[in-house]
C-alpha cells in the first residue's frame, strides 16, 4: 500500500460529518432564538430538539470513526484490516441519524405503536451495528503494536470502551444530567488526547511527551471514566459525581503538561528558522492547541461550578458549548486540514488560511455568555428594545453557522490543484 494512498473509507464519514454539523448548528442556532421569545411552528420546535443527538451521532461520532479509520492504521503503516466492514458501519451509523429525524418529523401524525417500535428497533440495530464493527476494526489495529509512542493506544481503546457503554446506556434511555453529558464529551476527547499524543510532538518539534505524565493522566482519565459510569447507576451520588468532574480535570492538565501544551518546550528558534508554508503550519498548529485547551480547561471548571449552581441554566449551557464548540470545534478544525489530504487526495496550504473562522468562534461564545447574562438580569418583555437586544445576543449560533461555513470555504481555497500530497517545505502531510 502506497504511503499517501487516498483513504477512501475515510472519506462518506468525514463528507457526511461535515453536512451534519452545519445541519445541527442550524438546530442550536434556532433553537437558541427561542430562547430570547422567537415563536416558531410548533413542528419545527420538534425537529430542533434533535439539535444534540444531530451533533454527538451526526457529526462527533461520524467524524471520529472516520478519523479512527484513517490515523490509527496509519500510525502502524498498516491497511485497515476491512475496508468493506467500514462501509458497512457507514451505511448503519446514516442510518442511526436519519431514524431520528423520520421520527421526529412524523410526531406529529397518527404514527401507530407498531411502526414506532419499529422505528426504535432500527435504530438500535443501526447504532449498535456501526459501533461493533468500528471497535472491532479499531482494537484489531491497536493488536499490532507502534514502534513509537505506544501510549497513545491507552487513550483510543478508553475512547472505544467508553463509546461502547454509552452507546448501551444510550439504548437504555438514561436521563441525559450533566455527568452523562460530559461523559459523552469524554468520548471524543480521549480519542482526540490519543491522536494529539502521537502527533503534536512531530507538529510542534519536542522529541517525544512526558511518559510519567502520561501516564497518570491515562489513569487519572480512566478513573473518571470508572466514576462517570458509575453515576449513570448512582445518579444522585454526589461524592462519585465530584470525583468523576475532578479526576478528570486533573487528567486534562496532566496531559497538557505531558505535551508541553503551555510550558515546558521553548519554540522560539523553530519559528525563526520556519519559512513559507511550514512556518504557517507551524503557527495554525501553535494557536489552535493553546486556545483548543484554554476552553477546554473553561469548560470543565464551569461544569464543576455548576455542580453548586444545579437551577441555573446559564452555567449548563455554557460550558457545553464552550467544551463543545471552543475545544473540539477548534480541535477539529486544526487537524480536519492536515487530514484531509491523505482522505480525498489533494494539498493544502496553511500559507492561504485567515483566522477569520477562529475570530467568529470566539465573538460566538462571548455573545452567548453575555446573552446568558442578559436573560438573567433582565426580565422578559415585549417592549421594542428588549426585542432588539434579544435578537443580537441570539445570533451567536448563527456565527457558529458562519464560522464553519466560512472555515469550509478556507480550506477549499487553500486547496491546490496537485495531486501530489508533499508541502512546500518537502515535508508530508499527517
């Protein structure tokens, strides 16, 4: 197998990741309307709640087992062992989105029990179909051992064993409270903390990460994972529930200091001596990761706040979407284009990207916090300026819906006509 072939089993997930993120940040971006007094039809409200499972099936879940298809073969240098199981799984994961939707969209009629049963039936089929054959792939792959950074693998089995008993709680209809929520978060994370091991030190120049650090946070990870499923049976436990948020926090920042995230690896002479495309790289790489973390270590600490705080629904929303959108949205979008390449076989060039979309992300979180803010001092009239107001502060998921068109937009300008995936440093692509 060639180095750079096109990873084409890679490439429906991500296409249709891609289509259901815009698709469900359009959900959010209605949905946080109503929130500021916007009506809208009563068939269209039932659509929007399907905002969450739209972005955590549709797009988180889809993305990262196309993602998984693609990297963690190529770290061994290895073909995926089954490439048609993974068309397979595709075809059953569409199908756990769109059942879904079928569902919602006939609410509304006389659906009789037997066709609602039958409904539900599909979609466990189709969820659990798509997640069986994706583990199995996945830990197939890890079987064969890296010859480098084997840590790496502790982080992407953790994700797939924590995939799988969610996706059982899932069919088990478990109450969705904050734990279970950030247990889902925990998912992608893990999955993300194992691919950034094995390549941020290559990306940003440092030898290799701290192995002891590893280390503990793959135990400390794993520990807060044992606590969070804990919870989905002793829900209102609330020493289980401190422990699962702190243990996993301290995980977070053992990472982030096992991959000299903030301190630890001076880069000063990289960027001197960095020129052309390389250096552009090399700062989309820099700022992406520091501010990916900085939210993510805002999420967690707002998550645990709002432990205290169980009625007020500022700080809940909040840090979702600032785990959701400021970690894994800007996660996503630094290593979305160096994946790319080796997915639909063409080059991209960082030397061609603006901060356009991070600005919009950032202005996107800031006007939610302040609209949250606003909702809470400032009770809800039908008087002209309140009106106004409401209706500014709740176009923040509208520029979410900007930014990522605007992100997609970059990345196909920046797209050059070769085929050969080498950049212009000499350098491959991830």
């Amino acid at each position: 197998m060639a180095l750079h072939q096109v990873q084409k089993p890679s490439k429906p997930f991500v296409i249709t990741s891609v289509i259901m993120l815009l698709f469900g940040s359009v959900l959010g971006a209605l949905w946080m309307m109503t929130l500021y007094g916007v009506a809208l039809p009563p068939g269209l409200i039932d659509i929007i709640r399907l905002h969450r499972s739209v972005q955590f099936d549709g797009f988180i879940t889809m993305l990262i087992m196309g993602i998984g298809y693609m990297i963690v073969p190529r770290f061994r240098n290895i073909p995926l062992p089954s490439p048609k199981l993974a068309y397979i799984s595709y075809v059953l994961m569409v199908g756990a989105v769109i059942i879904p939707i079928m569902t919602s969209t006939s609410s509304n009629t006389n659906t009789s029990q037997w066709l609602t049963n039958s409904f539900i039936g599909a979609w466990i089929f189709c969820k659990v179909g798509a997640v069986t054959i994706f583990g199995g792939l996945i830990i197939t792959v890890l079987r064969t051992r890296p010859k480098l950074l084997g840590m790496a693998d502790y982080y992407i089995a953790l994700s797939i064993i924590l995939l799988a008993i969610l996706t059982i709680s899932q069919i088990l209809n478990h109450d969705y409270k904050s734990s279970t929520i950030q247990l889902w978060f925990m998912f992608p994370i893990v999955m993300i903390f194992g691919i950034e091991y094995k390549t941020l030190p290559a990306f940003v120049g440092f030898v290799r990460p701290r192995n002891r650090m590893a280390a503990s946070s793959v135990a400390l990870l794993a520990a807060s994972a044992g606590f969070g499923l804990m919870l989905l049976f002793y829900s209102n436990s609330q020493i289980i529930e401190t422990l699962f948020y702190s243990t996993f926090l301290m995980g977070v920042i053992t990472f982030s200091f096992a991959l000299n995230i903030f301190v630890g690896f001076d880069n000063k002479q990289i960027l001197e001596l960095s020129m052309g495309e390389k250096k552009a790289r090399y700062r989309y790489t820099l700022v992406h990761v520091k501010l990916s973390f900085m939210f993510l270590f805002l999420g967690i600490t707002l998550s645990i706040i709002s432990l205290f705080f169980a009625d007020l629904f500022s700080l809940y929303d909040m840090w979702i979407h600032i785990t959701a959108i400021g970690f894994i949205g800007i996660t996503i979008a630094l290593y979305l284009p160096m994946m790319l390449p080796p997915i639909i076989g063409r080059t991209v060039r960082f030397s061609h990207f603006s901060k356009i979309p991070l600005f919009l992300v950032i202005i996107s979180l800031c006007l939610r916090a302040l609209g949250h803010f606003f909702i809470q001092v400032f009770p809800h009239t039908n008087e002209i300026p309140y009106l106004y107001l409401a209706g500014l502060l709740g176009m923040s998921g509208w520029l979410v819906v900007l930014a990522i068109l605007s992100f997609m937009f970059m990345v196909h300008r920046s797209m050059s006509s070769v085929t050969a995936i080498v950049n212009e440093d000499g350098t491959s692509p991830l």
